[in-house]
C-alpha cells in the first residue's frame, strides 16, 4: 500500500498508469483475484505487469518475474537503482510468483514480486503467533522501496515486455 503513497510523496510521474488493487481472499480459493481477472478479460492486453508482495518481510534480495526470459534484459536498469540496497538480483521464476496475481499472470501478464530470504516466514505465518509486535518496520520500508522502484520503473519501460 506504501507504493502509491511513495510515488507521490517523491514527486514522480510514471509514463504508465500504476493501479493499485487489494482483494481478498487468497487464502480460500483466490475469488477476489479471479473476479479482477475475469471483470478485466477485454483489458488483460493493457495490463503492462502485475506486482504482489505475499509473503511477509525481510531483507530483499531483488525481484522474482514469470514471463519469457528474454524479459531480464529489460531490467538493467531497475536493477542498478536497487543496488545500492543490496536488492539487485533477478530470477525468473517459472509458473509464476504468487497466488494474488496468479490469474492474471495465466492470462499472459507479466508478473513480479519481491525476493527475499523467507527462512522465519513460516515460523509465524498462520500461527496464533502472527501478530503486529513481529512485523519490522525497518523490514517493511526496504520492501516498500523495492515495489516502489519496481512499480515506477516497469510503468516508465520504453516499450511493453515480451509476452
């Protein structure tokens, strides 16, 4: 949610539009996503790319894509911003990134999201112990960046990504 926030605060203007959606229920079947999806069916060839950050916080590393791989050349450039982070490397994560985007990634959409260490993710995720006092707020903001630079730098491309 820090995305739009952050784009605006800094002033920027991207040459794309960034939408940004929350649905829910990803947890029992994915009917928020596949109801974006289906409402979309005639514009799934305007979304440029899909972004999703769901799988907690740490320290990112990069960013995953599922798309033809010839896409990473693309990313030189948002990758030399997320450098000085420490968040510069790449993968291509074959059938997909996340289950939020899922359906539009099926579709063709070329998806994203953060990569980070997800060693402790699951020593909370779905447990009674999943509570505010463990999220880190220093964790969240250097996520936050990396969707930001993400979102900015793929609605700013030159020209669409291979599909």
């Amino acid at each position: 949610m820090s995305v739009p926030a952050l784009i605006k605060q800094l002033g920027l203007k991207p040459k794309r539009t960034i939408r940004f959606i929350a649905w829910m229920n990803e947890e029992n079947g994915g009917r928020g996503s596949a109801a974006y999806a289906a409402e979309q069916e005639k514009n799934i060839g305007n979304h440029f790319a899909a972004l999703e950050s769901d799988l907690g916080a740490s320290h990112p590393l990069g960013f995953y894509f599922t798309g033809k791989p010839e896409m990473a050349a693309f990313f030189a450039p948002i990758s030399k911003v997320l450098l000085a982070q420490g968040a510069a490397q790449v993968q291509l994560q074959a059938g997909g990134v996340g289950a939020d985007i899922g359906p539009l990634t099926q579709r063709g959409v070329p998806s994203f999201a953060p990569w980070f260490n997800q060693q402790s993710y699951f020593n909370y995720h779905h447990t009674a112990a999943d509570t505010f006092d463990k999220v880190a707020p220093r964790e969240i903001a250097e996520v936050s960046s990396v969707m930001t630079v993400l979102a900015y730098g793929l609605a700013n491309l030159e020209q669409p990504l291979p599909r």
